[in-house]
C-alpha cells in the first residue's frame, strides 16, 4: 500500500509525524477508516471541477482527525487539478467576521499539486501564459474577454489584472510584485503601485466575496478548475465576545447562502468544529438561520450516517484503527532506510499494539486523543532508534513517558495526574 510514494513524500510524512504535526503529502496511506467518505467526498469533488460549489461541515471532538480529514481531502482535490487554501480560524489572527482577514490567509496558504504556499504568483503567470497562448497577436481582446463576468461583479480585480499584465510584459517586476499583494488583500500596497492600476485603498469586508469570484475565475484559466478551501478550528469562535460571535456566524452563514445561491463555482467550502460548536448556545445555535442550514441527524448509530449530508462526524479512532495505522507508518519507515528488515522484525505489529495500549493508557483510555502521541512516539523515539542502533530492542530499552510540555491541552486533559510526568515549581 506504501509502495506508491516516493523518497520524498516518505521523509515528508515521517517528519511530520516526528514533530507531531499532520503531514500535507501522502495522506491516502494512512486514512484509516476513511473510507466510508471516500466516494462522496470524490464525486463532491468531481461536482466542483465540473462547475458546481460544494459547502460541508465535519464535527469530531479534539484529537478525532478534523485536520487530518481536512488535508487528505486536499489531496484528493489536488490530484484533480484543483487548487487548496488551509485557513485557521483565530479571534485575533483571522475572525471570521473579518473576511478581507480570511481572503487574504486564502491567497497566502494557497496551494497546488506543484506549487506551496503561496502559490499566487504561480497561479498569475500562468493565467497570463495561457491568456497569450490562447490569444496570439489579440491578446487584449481575449483578455477582456475573459474578464468580463469578473469586470461586472469587481472591476478593481479586473483591473489590477490588466496592471499586473502590463507590469510582467514591460519587466516592471517591482510593479508586478505590488500588484500581487494587492490581489492577495495584503494591505499598505505602495500608493504607486496602486495609481498604475487605477485602484484605490485596500480590500474591506464587502470587496471580499468578489475578489474571492476573481480568484476562482483566475484559478479556472489558469488550469485549475476549483478551490477547496478549509475553514479549520472554527470553533474558537465561541471564546470571542458575544458581540463578535455574533457577526462571525453571520458571515459563516452569509457564505454558506452565497454558496448555494451559486456565487462561487468551483469552490468546496469545509468547515471544521467541535460538536460543541454546532450544538452549543454559544456556537451555531446562536443564530437560527445558521442552526437550520447545518441541521443533521445523529441521533442514529453512527454506523448509519449519511456522508451526503451537508454535515458530518468524524467516529474518532478505535484501538484496531491505532494499530492499522502504526503498521501503515512503520512500512513507510522501514521503505526508506538501509535495513528495513531490522525496522519490521524489532517493531513488530505485536509490539505495535502494545505501544498504541500504552499511549491510550496514559491518556485514560481515550483513543481518539491517542493519534498524534502515538505516531510521534513510535516515529522519533521507537524507529528512530532501531534504525540508528543496531541493538536497540524497543521491548527491553524503552518505556513510554509522556511530558506534560509535550502535549496539547486535549491531551493534558484525557491524562491522569499519576500516568504522565508533569515538572512541579
């Protein structure tokens, strides 16, 4: 199941999960018990491509894999062309109810199968690259053309588009670079740069949703025929003050409707949270427009939900889940060292099983919290060593210890006192 990767998506993964964080590459291989989603979320994707817009929201408790979920769609997106922005919702980094905050974290976290983040320079020249093969000698014509549904809705983005043109045709790169920015909504853009475009100020809340439109249609001609944007942690949203919370759901729901109303083609819109925020008072169930949008039953077992629905919960891991997907991540270990047969006989799936018990032990039996530990421990503390010393044996030389410094406040919480190592004043 691992032979598909390469080296370097293999050191990907297993960095990632060295550090505790969610690898971006080479997710298929350790979505275990995902599969259930899998071809309603392929054929919703499939859906964007064509034309259509797509918003979901996925529920799952802290530690369920909300991130993981978010990410491993992503790539699903991006083998199909599209292209992915990853947003963190934050009161004060990104509010919601900001959304020139939230456009501009979509530009700087965009994404393709070939270019990182931010992948917006990338993306311009190659609507330019394709406008001009596309054109020959009547490049304006085709050009306006082209931005003539953009021109109607927002003629700023059309013309900044212009601006950038000019600049990369005539060398002015300093020109191009502002212009870039200011199509990203970063704000402060050079008065100049600006004047060259025939635009003024900055992007506010009410030019965001049509710069999002210019960007889809940047996206389309450009090769890409959709965007998967992730609104992640929205959840926080119920720490902020009343006042905001209020106006963050309102443009959580005002972005839904546009959705629906088919303002954005193209785009899939996925909303992560904790169930706590779709059923709370202090979350969706504040503003009832909203609470009726994301209405779903899950009164039934688990076993029965429905992945079409426009929500979703995510089960969380089991115990046979923990072990599948740690003999997953030691395969991929052991395809990329010297002496994989060394990594397969001393990190056996017997012992694979015991290190997953231990980790849910320590965090009061709580699986689905286990994950993240689980896979740093067995990656940096456990293969690490077998690969380096030859006669490191993981049942006689190691025992599982976990720092309170080490772990996320789920984590801390599903931990009793007595199990983890906490450093007293």
């Amino acid at each position: 199941m691992t032979a598909h990767l390469s080296p370097r998506r293999r050191q990907e993964v297993i960095n990632a999960l060295r550090r505790g964080t969610v690898p971006h590459n080479g997710l298929d291989v350790l979505a275990v018990g995902l599969e259930r989603f899998a071809p309603t979320m392929e054929a919703e994707l499939d859906s964007v491509a064509g034309g259509a817009a797509v918003f979901k929201a996925v529920r799952g408790e802290y530690g369920s894999g909300k991130t993981f979920f978010a990410r491993w769609l992503g790539e699903l997106a991006k083998r199909r062309g599209m292209a992915v922005a990853e947003v963190q919702i934050s009161e004060t980094e990104t509010p919601l109810h900001r959304l020139e905050t939230v456009y501009r974290r979509i530009c700087e976290s965009l994404q393709t199968a070939e270019f990182p983040p931010s992948a917006l320079r990338p993306v311009l020249d190659a609507w330019l690259f394709g406008l001009e093969q596309e054109a020959g000698d009547d490049t304006d014509a085709v050009l306006e053309r082209r931005l003539a549904a953009v021109s109607q809705t927002t003629p700023a983005f059309a013309a900044a588009l212009r601006a950038y043109r000019r600049a990369t045709h005539d060398g002015d790169n300093i020109t191009a670079e502002g212009l870039v920015a200011w199509l990203g909504g970063q704000p402060h853009v050079a008065a100049a740069v600006r004047r060259n475009a025939g635009v003024r100020g900055d992007l506010d809340h009410f030019g965001a949703f049509g710069f999002l439109q210019g960007l889809l249609t940047v996206l389309r001609d450009s090769g890409h025929p959709g965007l998967l944007l992730v609104l992640d942690e929205v959840e926080t949203l119920q720490r902020a003050r009343s006042d905001v919370r209020d106006k963050a759901l309102n443009a959580l729901r005002q972005l839904i409707d546009e959705v629906d109303a088919g303002r954005f083609p193209g785009l899939y819109l996925l909303v992560t949270g904790t169930p706590a925020f779709f059923e709370g008072t202090q979350g969706v169930q504040r503003l009832a427009p909203l609470a009726q949008r994301l209405a779903t039953d899950f009164t039934t077992d688990a076993r029965f939900d429905n992945p079409r629905a426009v929500q979703i919960r995510l089960p969380g891991f089991t115990d046979g889940a923990l072990r599948e997907v740690g003999i997953r991540v030691r395969d991929i270990y052991a395809g990329d060292v010297t002496d994989p047969v060394r990594i397969v006989s001393r990190v056996d799936e017997a012992y694979v099983a015991d290190l997953a018990a231990a980790i849910a032990g320590r965090l009061g039996g709580k699986v689905g919290v286990a994950p993240r530990l689980f896979l740093k421990k067995l990656v940096g503390d456990v293969l690490d060593r077998v690969d380096q010393f030859p006669d490191f044996d993981p049942r006689a030389h190691y025992s599982v210890m976990l720092n309170a410094a080490e772990m996320t406040e789920s984590e801390r919480n599903a931990a009793s006192a007595d199990e983890v190592f906490l450093e007293l004043p």
